[in-house]
C-alpha cells in the first residue's frame, strides 16, 4: 500500500485543507498534493470529487492560496483533489532550467523521449494512480469525478478528460493551452517529452481530441482573460476548441482580465457551479 | 504633492486591484500599499473606504492574495486600501533581526524611543497620511471610512479605531492581539518602541482604551479562531476586550479554526457586512 503522509491540515470554510506526500510508483519520486475535504456524516458517505491541474512553474500550494475555491468546494459539499505539476528532483539534467519544461512544466504527459521518459509520466499520474492514492485519504466518490485546471493544466485538464470520459464525467477550465500542437510553449514540451514526431502529439491536443471524441455527450466550459498576454501570443488558442455534435464547447471570453489567479478567483464559482449540473445531469 | 507611483493593475471581480508605491514623510521611506477600487460611475461618485492592517511579518501583498476579500468589495462596492506592516530599509541595526519587533513589525504605534523613533511612525502613517495618499488614487469617501486587520493589524485597528472615531465610523478584527501591554509581543514592542515607562503604553493597548472610550456608540466585530496557537500562548486575550455602555464588544470564537489566511477567508465576509452596517447606521 502507498504511504501516505500528511504534511498539513487546516480548517477552512465547513471542512479541511490538507495537504499530503506520498512516494510515487508512476512518476518514481515523492509527489505532493492537496485535498480539500468538506464536512460530511461519519458513515460511508462518499462525496463527488474535482480535479484541479496547475499551470506553469506552479505547485500544489498556489491554487490552495490564491484561488478562495475552498468557498465553493464547502458550500457544494465536494472534494477537491489538486496535484502538483510534475515530478521533482529527479536528478535530470537540466530539469530546473526552465520555467516552461520540466520541473513545474510536466503538461501532464507520459514523455517517451530520454532522458525523461522514466519520471514525467503526469498522465499516467494523474489518470491512474492520484485518484486511488487521494481515495486512501478522503471519501470520493468516484462515480461523480471531474476535471478541471489552469493554462497548462486546462491543457491536461481537457486531454484527460476527453481520453477518459468514463472516469470524469465533467471538464471546465481557465486560459487552457487549447492546441499545444501549434504553440510555442506546446511545440517545446512535446517535442521535449514525446521526441519530434508530430504523428504521436496528437494524443495530447484538446483541438484535435475534440475533433475525433465519441464518448458520451460533454458540455465544456473555458474562462478566457482578453486581456491575457499569453492569449495574444497565441500560446493558447482558445478559437481552435470547435464544438462538435458530442461536445459543447462554451468559451466566454472575460473583458479586462488577465492569466493570473485575481482571474481564477472571479469565476472560479461558476466552474463549481458546471460541474454539479454536469454529475447531475 | 507626494508623488503616488502605480507598481501594478490586475482585474479581479468587478474592479481593480492595484498596488502604489511613494515617498512617505511620516516614516522617511518609500512605502507600499494596495488599493482595490470597484468600478464606480465616471462623476465624482465617492465610495465607503475600508482600511486593512496586516499581522507580522505580512507586506501588503499577504491580504490581497490570501484573503479573498476582493469578492466582498466588489459585491457591496467598497474601496479597501491596505498598507504594509512597518517602514522597510531605513537602515537601523537590527532592523531586520525579528519578526516580531523592526521590520514587518511596526504595531501601528509612534515610536519615541532611539532609534525607531525617526522612522517606525506608523499609527500617523495610518491615521494621517494613507488616507490622503489614497484618496490621490481612489475615491474614497472620507466620511464612509472603516478600519480592520489581522493579528498586530487586528490590534491597530482597534486601536486606531478607538483613537480616531471622527475618521473611521466602523472597526473590526480577525485574531487581534487585545491587550498588548500584558503579552510578550506586546511587552517587546513596547519596550522597544516607547521605552520602558508603561504608563506610555496605554494609548497603544486595546482593552484599556475601550475602558475609557467616550466617543460615539460602536459595535465591534472581532472573530477568533478556537485552535490558535497564538491564542494559546496568551498573545492575543480576547477576553480583555469587555463591552461598555459606549461599545458593543462581540467576540465570536470560530471552533476548529486557526490563525491563518483559511480562517480570513472563511469569515472575511462577514467584515464586510459588519461595516455596511455601520456606515448606514
């Protein structure tokens, strides 16, 4: 059985921030990740649970700090699960010199190229082994999973949605990296992880995902800041998420914000809001 | 004039959070503070302007991403200006020594004694000049003002409150420390700043100057958490705050609930109401 440790436990709203670590099979090092547990009755209660995946150079902590998600995860009476973004000290070369590539920049694939191919294995993380670790220490309920996350973790939160509709029911997301294939910071990681053959991109990009998902019926809900400056690089593209007769894709482009956390926190009610019309649909 | 300098803008909620920076001559150093305006009409439209002090070791940056409170004061429209905790690099041995006495740790009191007199200024800073700093930045409405804070900054506000009833027409605290001139903060602040003379002390000391408080009938609000370590060292004795014919004391004691940032955000709601209240009284 994996040990889980507990590093952190404090009250907030009706219930608990946790924090915990945990030797990783997956990703061959120790990973650390939040729970946010509501209140809830003694017996085998199960509660829906939310994924959240972080963006570039974050950890665990920033969306636990900044985003006040704690309000709406305790007034829904919902788990909230986010993980950290990538492997850590895993004693690759170069793995802490830069900000968009390896440490902090795992963009939640299973890499195939040397020298990484052995740790940064965040969709296999994320898909299969955080959700039965976080099972160890909260009650989630894992018939009403969703997905969720930030820029990069838009990116992941949408790709491991799509591949995977059976285990999340429900996927929203903020600035996401909508079609790595074609952007800077996406052709960097994948060719990084994956080696450059663009045939075996595909798998991680949420435009063409979309294009050929056939699961059951999603409606996905993206936040997009006009004013954000990675937006007008054309790092996130949010134009090439294309509904489809299986999947709504609602993007609302929000007038005068940004990338930051400030914008997070502004609609971070309405992605609570999605995802328990989606698990009660 | 004194030269207000913006130092950043970001959208959040219906308004904008900035951070300004300027010369202050109360405390001889370059000084920081945060600003959040809600939008507001384009005449000369003044909003309620609530002053925020933060605890030790805090920048003003703490409350701005930590708390949450911008939800609140874009819903009711309120301005929320918040300085930083103590002047910075004046150059004064041992500046920087402590967290709990210099740097970060200015206790809102007028020093007098060598060598923190020159500088370590900051009930005028608060008092006198932020409000007028501020309102070159915002348009705040000086007779809708109210104070609050967290910790040392939950003390400044009653304090200052207390002092000031003609200026802020609202106070309220989360974990103040109540009776600094009988705990260890306290005491070594004190000392250090006013010397060694107690009887100097009492202007600075919550409790005490709710005793003799012959203003206009206040209520004040005070939340503190049940599970505080520093409640449990006998910091912060909020059983010294006793109402009186003139202030209405509620101290609500929050179970399960800490010190930090979660037990702000959990409650910072609730500040916001107290002051509406207040100000339409």
């Amino acid at each position: 059985m994996t040990d889980v440790v507990q590093v952190s436990k404090v009250r907030c709203f009706d219930g608990w921030q946790y924090v915990f670590k945990h030797p990783s099979e997956t990703v061959g090092c120790e990973m650390t990740f939040g729970v946010y547990i509501p209140d809830h009755k003694q017996n085998d209660e199960k509660l829906p649970t939310l994924f959240y995946l972080s963006g570039l150079t974050c950890t665990h902590a920033n969306f636990i700090e900044k985003s006040g998600f704690q309000r709406f995860a305790s007034k829904h009476r919902f788990i909230v699960v986010n993980p950290d973004t990538s492997p850590r000290n895993v004693n690759i070369p170069g793995e802490d010199d830069s900000w968009d590539f390896g440490s902090g920049a795992g963009f939640y694939v299973n890499a195939t190229a040397e020298p990484w191919s052995k740790h940064y294995r965040m969709y296999s993380y994320v898909v299969e082994e955080l959700p039965q670790v976080a099972a160890k220490v909260a009650p989630i309920d894992n018939h009403k999973m969703g997905i969720f996350g930030h820029s990069m973790g838009g990116h992941g939160a949408l790709v491991i949605g799509l591949r995977n509709p059976q285990l999340f029911k429900s996927i929203s997301a903020f600035s996401p990296i909508s079609n790595p294939t074609s952007c800077a910071w996406g052709i960097k990681a994948l060719t990084g992880y994956l080696g450059e053959d663009k045939s075996k991109w595909a798998d991680y990009d949420a435009s063409l995902l979309l294009a050929k998902y056939d699961g059951p019926e999603r409606h996905i809900l993206a936040d997009q800041g006009a004013e954000d400056d990675f937006l007008k690089q054309d790092q996130l593209r949010p134009e090439a998420l294309k509904s489809t007769s299986k999947v709504q894709v609602e993007v609302r482009m929000q007038p005068e914000h940004g990338h930051s956390y400030y914008f997070i926190s502004t609609f971070i009610e309405d992605h609570f809001t999605h995802f328990a019309k989606q698990i009660n649909h």
